[in-house]
C-alpha cells in the first residue's frame, strides 16, 4: 500500500537518514523508538505535512510528491490521531467535524456524529475544553468518518482509559480486517505493540534499526542468561549486548537454526521488550535502564 523509498530529512540538530519500508494492505506496523528517535519526523513525513529532502513516498504506486493533485488525492486516503493539535480549540466538535470534513470526499456526516456518541463525546462541547484523551477520541472519531485507506496514529493507547483502550484495538482490528486497510502506530509502548503489530519498525537517533515481521524479529536473536563465564564463552561477534548482574549475566545473541548453546545457559526467545532495550543498549543508549 505504501512504500518509503529512501527518506531522508536534515533539522539543525536532527537528521532522519535513509529510511525506506513498506507498509503491506491488511496489517498493522508499530514504529518503536526512544525519545528524539525520529518517529514523530517520520509520521509527519508519511502524512505529507514534512517534505523530506530526500528519497520518496508511494502510495498504491503513486507518488506523494508528484503533483498537488496527486498528494490531494493520497492525503484524502489517509487517516490521523496525533498529539499535536490540528483542530479549532474554538469550535465545537461538531463544527470542527463538518468544517474540516469537507476536505474529504468520503467524509460522512451521520457517522462522524454516531462515532461521537459511541466515544461519549458532546457533539456541542469546544474542542479546546476536551482532556487530551478525549482529543484523541475525537481525531479518531474524525478519521474513522471519512473512510481512509491507512491510519497513522501517533501514541494514542496511553492517553486512552482502560474500557477505551479495548474498544479502540477492537476497532482498528476491525480496520485492517478486509485487508485492504493498514495502520502505522508509533508507540512507546512495547508489551501492547507486541499484542497489536504484526511489523515492527525500531528507530534510534534518526536511522532504521529493524523493520521486520514481529516473528521473524523475535526468530533473529535469543536471550541468553547464566553464569558469566559461561556468557562470555559465546563468540563476540555474535552478542548484541551484554548485560552483568551479580548472580546473574544475561545477553542478547544472533541466532539461526543451527546455532548450538552451552546447556547450562537458559536460552529464550526474546520479547519486544528485550529486543529494542538490548538493541539500543548495545549501541551506547543511556537509557534509564527500566524495560
């Protein structure tokens, strides 16, 4: 559906390098990273508010910035929830519904306003008066109305209560059902990424760590624990980073089908959760050291 040649983007202080992916019909891609990542520069990127100043961005074969009728007529295809506001704090939702339901040609007014009801949202309150949680719903409710081909959804599961939180990946389970529609959804949130995201995309300082199907991640390395000198008799090349407990040692490794271990060393297919923290710890990332 869509595709991500090679994107580049250069800030002052930040540049996004070199990024390219595919995001298939009928699945849901998690983008992972840690703060300054550049996951929010790539979302911005794919909706087409950022030009990159390199590389390009293909929509069912079209190019984004070919033409202002093509990138109009990719924008229609796309939904959005961000953190930032787009929408007239002034306005109530309703007016803001219909004022910026225009812009799209499948933009449907009865089901905007029955997807407000279901989100429990008063179609007369102004925008401006909504938590940040009801904002999200209401730029879901928005999204959802005007019948987009891809939704881009930028940390949304953490502003949401707990009932919303199930309703919401019902719905976007129910999106991606006919497999014709995606979802990219950036989030720091690994365990419920690991639940939802059949890709995941990990990101760190501007570059593209891992972009694979979350299986086929998790197939690629092994948590490894035991001793520390048993730890440390696994060839170098081969860690990805190790980290020494007082008991106990534990690393992230490569692996393949024909890797053998030393039996005395606990051997675990790792999470998600494992993954991005030794991935980024193996490349000098001074996190806070929680996982």
């Amino acid at each position: 559906m869509f595709q991500v040649v090679h994107i580049s983007k250069y800030y002052d202080r930040f540049r996004l390098e070199d990024i390219s992916l595919e995001i298939p019909k009928g699945y849901i891609v998690g983008v992972l990273g840690e703060n300054g990542a550049g996951k929010s520069v790539l979302l911005k990127i794919l909706l087409g508010y950022v030009k990159p100043d390199q590389g390009s961005l293909f929509m069912n074969g079209k190019n984004l910035w070919e033409s202002g009728e093509v990138q109009r007529e990719i924008k229609n295809e796309l939904g959005f929830v961000l953190q930032e506001d787009f929408f007239s704090h002034y306005n109530t939702l309703l007016d803001n519904g219909l004022r910026y339901g225009k812009y799209y040609k499948d933009f449907s007014r009865e089901e905007f306003w029955g997807y407000l009801q279901e989100f429990g949202l008063e179609k007369k309150r102004r925008y401006g008066n909504l938590s940040r949680g009801e904002k999200l719903k209401f730029q879901f409710a928005f999204a959802l109305s005007h019948h987009p081909k891809l939704l881009l959804l930028d940390e949304p599961l953490g502003s949401f209560d707990l009932s919303f939180r199930e309703k919401f990946l019902t719905y976007l389970s129910h999106f991606v059902a006919d497999e014709e529609h995606s979802v990219v959804i950036v989030s720091h949130l690994t365990q419920e990424l690991e639940q939802m995201a059949d890709y995941i995309a990990i990101l760190h300082k501007g570059h593209l760590l891992e972009f694979a199907d979350i299986e086929e991640l998790r197939e690629r390395y092994r948590l490894v624990s035991g001793e520390k000198y048993k730890v440390n008799l696994l060839k170098q090349e081969r860690v990805i980073y190790q980290e020494n407990g007082v008991y106990n040692t534990k690393a992230l490794v490569k692996h393949n089908q024909f890797r053998k271990y030393d039996k005395e060393l606990l051997v675990e297919i790792p999470a998600l959760e494992d993954i991005f923290y030794y991935r980024l710890k193996g490349l000098g990332w001074k996190g806070d050291g929680n996982r």
